[in-house]
C-alpha cells in the first residue's frame, strides 16, 4: 500500500472528503507510524553506521537519526570487533574518575547533549580512549515516513497495521461514533499483535543479546 492508496482507504473508511479532514491525513499516518514504531523493533528500523574516536576525547557524537542503542563495537586494528557494554554515566564516572584514564574502550552510556552544543547526543565512553578507534553502531531509528516517501516497508510488508493505526487517528479527529472508535481499535490491536510476532518474535528468535525485545512464537 502507497500513501496514495492508503489516503484514499482512510477517506473511504471514515466517509469524509472533508477540506480540513484530507489536510490532516497526513498528520494521522505519521503519528501512527511512531506508535507502530515504539511498539513493534521491525528490523527494517534498524541502522548501522561507522565512525572513530578521537584519542583524549571521551566523547562520541550520536547519529543525527539515532533514537536508541543496540550495539557499539570497537574494531581492532586486526579487523576484530570487541562490544561495549551499555551503563549508566553515574557507572563509568565512577569507575574511571578522571579523563586521562585511558585505554580500549570498553562501557558506553548515552550521555546527551553537551555543554557547548545543545542539540547533539553523545555517548561518553570508557576508559577515556588511548587512540584513534575505529567504532561501529547498530542503533534504532525513525524510517522516513510514507507521506514524504510514497512507499515505505511497512506501506509494502504490513499495511494492515499502518491502516487501522491511522484510522484509529482520524477517527479521533473526527470524534466519531463510540462504538466505531472501539472497532478500529481493537483491529488496530489485533494487527499490531501479528506485527510483534514478526518483528519481535519470528525475525528475533535467533538474536544473541537478550536486551532485545523478544516473545516466542511458534
């Protein structure tokens, strides 16, 4: 399903062509698409990136997209990989009290935004890093919306979820029949219950941090 036809399914669905209704359509598909995002880790929203430390300098900027962690690896000079451990910042103060404790770093924690800029993440490293590493992320991230692309892989692999999301909305908007909101509702519910079972369930089974979301299927 593309935003042109999933436009038109809400309009058809809620029975209004209504001016100020069809400007807001827009407004209700993202908004579920952030709800359906929070509640099912799809491992299309997920993203990798590279990028190196500098030596002296605790700190490690974050994607300009980045909403949370998976995984932060140092990659040896030899091409291996070694996984940072996700603590607290109240944890690596403790355990390396000062900035010239240096050293491969080996804990993380999202540190958020710095003194000298207000808008930029960043995670704090420790030991403070001894050299020029470089690190890689795997970390999650919002997809850019279907009403900006005209496709998306939700549109394209799990459209019932994106519909009743919507639809439950507009129907809000529209503050329509009771009854009607409660259907939507609960066939919002329904699919975002066979949407965990893919996202959370069947493409996970194998995951080997447990910190990931996980539910069994059968």
């Amino acid at each position: 399903m593309n935003y042109a036809q999933l436009s038109a399914a809400i309009q058809e669905y809620c029975q209004s062509t209504e001016t100020s209704f069809v400007a807001n359509i827009s407004t209700f598909v993202k908004q579920a698409e952030k709800r359906i995002y929070n509640m099912v880790q799809f491992p299309a929203l997920r993203k990798n990136v590279t990028g190196t430390t500098a030596a002296n300098n605790r700190y490690l900027a974050c994607p300009d997209d980045f909403l949370a962690p998976y995984s932060l690896a140092v990659i040896l000079a030899d091409g291996s990989y070694e996984y940072l451990l996700n603590k607290d910042v109240n944890f690596i103060r403790e355990s390396y009290p000062t900035p010239t404790s240096t050293g491969v770093p080996a804990y993380y924690a999202l540190f958020g935004p710095r003194s000298d800029n207000a808008t930029e993440l960043t995670f704090l490293l420790g030991p403070t890093p001894n050299n020029v590493y470089t690190m890689e992320l795997h970390y999650f991230f919002y997809p850019a919306s279907i009403v900006d692309t005209g496709t998306s892989w939700l549109g394209d692999n799990f459209d019932p979820v994106l519909l009743y999301g919507s639809l439950v909305e507009a129907y809000t908007y529209l503050k329509g029949d009771p009854d009607l909101q409660t259907q939507y509702e609960n066939k919002y519910k329904e699919a975002i219950l066979l949407a965990k079972r893919l996202g959370d369930g069947m493409e996970r089974q194998d995951a080997y941090r447990s910190g990931q979301a996980r539910i069994p299927v059968t």
